[in-house]
C-alpha cells in the first residue's frame, strides 16, 4: 500500500514546470512539452497558476506519503517492544543497551527512538499543512520554508528502513515461549465453531462455550492456525500474491529510474 500511495503521488509530480515564470506564462514562443520530453517528465504541469499554487500542496503529498511509511515502523516497533518484554522476540544485541544504572538491561532503545520518529514525521506534516492551508494563491515567501521539511522527511524515512531492515534480519523468534502462551482460552472461539459446526446456532454456541470455560482443552497451535486456509487466514497468509505485487512495484520504480537516468543523460550530450 506505502509503495502504491507513494507511485502516484510521484505520478502527481511527475510534470514539468518550466516555462510557467512568474506564474502567467511568457511572451516568447516556447515549447514546454519538449522541454519536459528532454528532462524526463512524463507531461508538463497544467496550467501556468496552478504550477504556483502546487509548490506546497506537492511537498505535502509527498511527505504525506513517506508519513505512512513512518507510522508502519512505528507501528511494527512498537509491537516488537511489547513482543520483547513478553520475550516472543529476542532483539539483536547490538540493538539493545543498559540502562543507566542497572547493566543487566536490555533496553529496546532503536525500536522506541524509531516509533518516537513518528511523532517526528507528523510534525513535518503539520508543518507543510499549516504552510499550504493559511496562505493565498500564487508565490509566498513562506513556500521556501516546505523545503526543509521535505528534505528531512526522506532522511528520515531511508534512515529509519534501514535501521528495521537490519533488525528483522536478525531478529530471532523465541518459538517455545509462543507456543506455552497459546492457553486453551483462546481456543474458546474454535470450540463455539465446532459446535455450530454440529448443529447448533451461533448464539448458543457461544453462550454454551461462555460458562464452561473451563471445560475448553488446548488445543495444538500449529495445526490450529495451518488449519484455517481462506484467503488471508493464518493458514493461508496470500505471501506469493503480495510478493508479486511488490515485484510488479519494484519493476516500475526500476523503469522510471531508468528513464530519468537516460534524461540526463541525454543533457549531458547538449
């Protein structure tokens, strides 16, 4: 989803602003589309007021797109913290650092400083929001100050990937302990679909599974969760249909580097 959200918000500035000037075009007769075609622009930016008006509203777009990115480390970091303390998870030690006082710790200190980074990007957002959304249409001064946010954002976001990346590389899941947290209270659901499954309504299924809780058994994890095989369930997660998908991303984002790349390539020669 983050690399199709970010593709069209780079279909969205993918256009050619030259030739727009002050933002009411010139008086000399110029091709901007060939201008575009020479620098690797898909099309020219359309009209000349809008190519003003766009400055900030692009910036945010895109910075709102590298927030997503932002808030699913977060949001992963944040799981692998709690995952951590419940010892689900051992963390790379070179990830982990004492405390101040107590050496035996292992704090989870990336993980919290990358979803600490999310509050980061969402002021970057706020930032961009505030610059677009109080300011009349045309050219501003205040449009120079989208730059740093924008900048920031993509430093922010590479930085960050690569930190998770390397993590989950080399993160190690502690099997046993997940298997002994599987207690038979969550299986209580399970038994209420075997009952419907033998006959009986939902309703009372559930009422029956509810106070005879402790006549629910364990049952075996693996072969509970390989069982359920729709699409999207733990037994059939979709991983090959979403490797596809990211394949078929990558091969674009590959094509229009190339693209570019041949663009200035190509001015070189002039």
């Amino acid at each position: 989803d983050d690399l199709i959200l970010l593709k069209a918000v780079y279909d969205i500035n993918n256009k050619s602003p030259l030739g727009s000037a002050a933002g009411y075009g010139v008086s000399f007769k110029i091709d901007r589309a060939l201008v575009a075609k020479v620098l690797g622009f898909k099309e020219v930016q359309n009209n000349v007021m809008y190519v003003q008006n766009s400055r900030p509203r692009t910036s945010l777009q895109v910075v709102q797109a590298l927030e997503g990115i932002m808030l699913d480390l977060g949001k992963l970091a944040n799981d692998l913290c709690l995952f951590n303390l419940l010892e689900f998870v051992k963390l790379p030690k070179e990830f982990t650092t004492g405390s101040s006082i107590m050496p035996q710790k292992k704090n989870p200190d990336v993980l919290e400083l990358v979803r600490g980074n999310m509050a980061v990007m969402a002021g970057y957002v706020a930032t961009l929001c505030g610059l677009y959304g109080k300011n009349p249409s045309g050219y501003n001064r205040e449009n120079q100050l989208t730059k740093k946010p924008l900048m920031k954002s993509f430093d922010l976001v590479v930085d960050n990937l690569k930190i998770m990346t390397l993590l989950m590389k080399n993160l190690k899941i502690n099997e046993q302990k997940c298997l002994e947290e599987c207690t038979p209270d969550i299986f209580a659901a399970d038994y209420a679909n075997m009952l419907v499954k033998g006959g009986l309504n939902f309703r009372d299924a559930y009422k029956e599974v509810g106070t005879n809780l402790d006549k629910v058994y364990k049952m075996n994890p693996v072969v509970n969760i390989k069982n359920k095989k729709h699409l999207g369930a733990t037994g059939n997660l979709g991983l090959g249909k979403l490797k596809v998908k990211i394949s078929s991303q990558q091969k674009a984002w590959e094509k229009e580097k190339a693209g570019f790349e041949k663009a200035l390539n190509n001015l070189k020669k002039l």
